[in-house]
C-alpha cells in the first residue's frame, strides 16, 4: 500500500467537500438576500 497515494487522495476528497459545502451554504445567503430583497420591493 503506498501512503502518499492515499494521503493524497484523502486530501483530495476533504478539499472537493469544502467546495461543495462553501458553494451550499453561499448559495443558501443568495436566496435568503434574493427573498428579502422581493419583500422590499
């Protein structure tokens, strides 16, 4: 078993759920400042 390999891949995975949960929880504030600014206006 070569452990650079999986060390790699490990940090790979850990990265890719960072962006998916950053780009989540972005998109979550655009919809709440979208629905405020429709009550607004």
């Amino acid at each position: 078993m070569n452990l650079n390999k999986i060390k790699k891949n490990s940090t790979y995975e850990i990265k890719d759920k960072l962006k998916k949960s950053k780009f989540d929880i972005l998109t979550n504030e655009n919809d709440f400042l979208v629905k405020n600014l429709k009550k607004a206006g």
